[in-house]
C-alpha cells in the first residue's frame, strides 16, 4: 500500500509560521517515506472562507517549497459524502438533535464539578439524547437551531476499546469519552471538522497524519469514528506547536508572524526555517 500523507489548511485566514513548521515538517518526512504528498482545503465554514486565502495557501507553500499531488481536495465539493457518514450513525441510533443555547450550555455547567473536555469546554448535558423523534421533529419545525450530536455512550459501547498508533510513542488508548457528546454537524452543515477529517483521510488514502500536538487528544474522537464506519486509522504524528514569546499558540490574527507579511519584509524560505527550529 502507497504511503500518502497530507497537509489541510483552512482558508480562513494567513498562513504563519506554525502553519509553515507543520506543512515542512509534514512534507519532510512524507519525502523521507517517499511517499505521496497531498493538499487538503479544509473549507466547511462557508462563513469564514475566502478565495483570496486559498489562493494564498498556495502561493505560500510553493514558496516554501512544498510540492503537492493534484487534485486538491476541497472539503465544501464533498458534503454528500459527509452526509452519508452522518446517516450510517444515525441509522444506528448513535445521533441525536442538541437544541440547547450556549447560556442554557453554560448555566448547567455552573453546577459543581461539572466536567469539562480536553480542550476546557465544558461537557455538553445530556438530557436531550433520549427526546422522542415526534418531539425533536416539532423542535426542528419551528426552526429552532440545533446541532446534530454524538451519543458518545452508545458510541463507545459500541465501539469498544480504542486505541491509535503514535510515532515515537507507540500504541496510546484513545479516550473519546472525554469529550462528550460531541457535535458531527449543524442544522445548516452536514459536517463537522471530526467527522469530515475522518472521511476525507479515508477518501483520499492517507496512511499518516501530521499535525499540531493541539489535536493530540482529538485523535481518540477520531478513531472511534473511524472504528464505527469502517474506516483505516492511520498513523499520527503530533508534532510540538510554535509559540509566541508569551508561550501561547500562533493565531491567524498574528498579522507579524504570516508568512505573507515575513515575505513582503524580506525573509526568505530559510529565514522560515530558522525561525521555526528547522535545519537549512
């Protein structure tokens, strides 16, 4: 089997210096491999994406000299897929409609020691897995948002034990149960950045994943989707994330660290990978 990886930015926003370790770093080893290269805009939030910041994405990689396989793969080309994911788990009762605001979110977990997910936000309560489909139905007829969500007891149940392979690590058990009932899509998107990721890998062939340590424990919610429809899990690698002198995690709102601004200032593709602790 062909050794593919890739690398999926979103057009919503610059390109910067975070954005460009992981792409090198991703590449690097894919060449090391020698394996297949592949580019994936991660474009789902019809709100926030641009042309102009795919165009860039492009424009910034070939500087930095990356080279990538075509087709790109353009995740909003591909709602049909997602949503036949998304019915293979609600056929199993896995689904269900959320409805509650963020106030009403934030309200329940006020109570003590309520629980929050690996990234801080509170669990979303689970008091509506079970509303009636009549119920739900007169809900979503009024027009009332709603989010479509993962009855993760169930999942799990299912699913059994988890586990990913991770570079350098080895086997680490997955723990999907700590998110919560997380989201798989909205009333106006048939997907969520979970469940696209896990189709989309398995689309396009991708045997090794790449990414920020930031999506370290995202991993497990991913290969219990991966487990429930069927798909290969690859391999991951999540690589350390650049910081800024505060120690917090690059934003596309840092205008000085894009790599647009660092290239309209002079710096050159080994400024980058000096910048960012890569070998020229």
């Amino acid at each position: 089997m062909p050794t593919v990886f890739r690398f999926a930015p979103s057009p919503n926003g610059e390109l910067h210096l975070g954005h460009a370790f992981s792409a090198l770093t991703d590449y690097e080893r894919c060449r090391a491999a020698g394996g297949r290269f592949l580019l994936r805009i991660e474009d789902i939030d019809r709100t926030r994406s641009r042309p102009q910041y795919e165009a860039a994405i492009y424009e910034d990689l070939a500087w930095l000299g990356v080279e990538w396989q075509q087709p790109v793969r353009r995740q909003s080309e591909h709602m049909a897929e997602y949503a036949v994911a998304l019915r293979q788990l609600s056929d199993r009762g896995l689904l269900y409609p959320a409805f509650l605001s963020r106030g009403e979110i934030a309200a329940a977990a006020a109570a003590p020691d309520w629980p929050d997910d690996p990234d801080g936000t509170p669990l979303y309560p689970t008091t509506e897995r079970e509303l009636s489909p009549e119920k739900a139905g007169r809900r979503i007829a009024t027009g009332a948002p709603y989010a479509i969500r993962l009855n993760m007891d169930r999942a799990t149940a299912e699913a059994g034990p988890l586990s990913w392979r991770e570079d350098d690590e080895g086997d680490v058990v997955a723990n999907p149960a700590a998110w919560g009932d997380v989201i798989l899509a909205r009333r106006d998107t048939p997907t969520s950045y979970h469940l696209a990721v896990v189709v989309d890998d398995a689309a396009q062939g991708v045997t090794n994943v790449v990414r920020g340590r930031d999506l370290y424990h995202a991993t497990s919610v991913h290969v219990l989707l991966q487990r429930l429809l069927g798909l290969p899990s690859p391999r991951y690698h999540h690589h350390r994330l650049i910081v800024d002198a505060s120690g917090r995690k690059l934003a596309k709102s840092d205008r000085d660290t894009s790599l647009g601004s660092l290239r309209a200032a002079g710096a050159t593709p080994a400024d980058i990978r000096r910048m960012v602790g890569l070998p020229v």
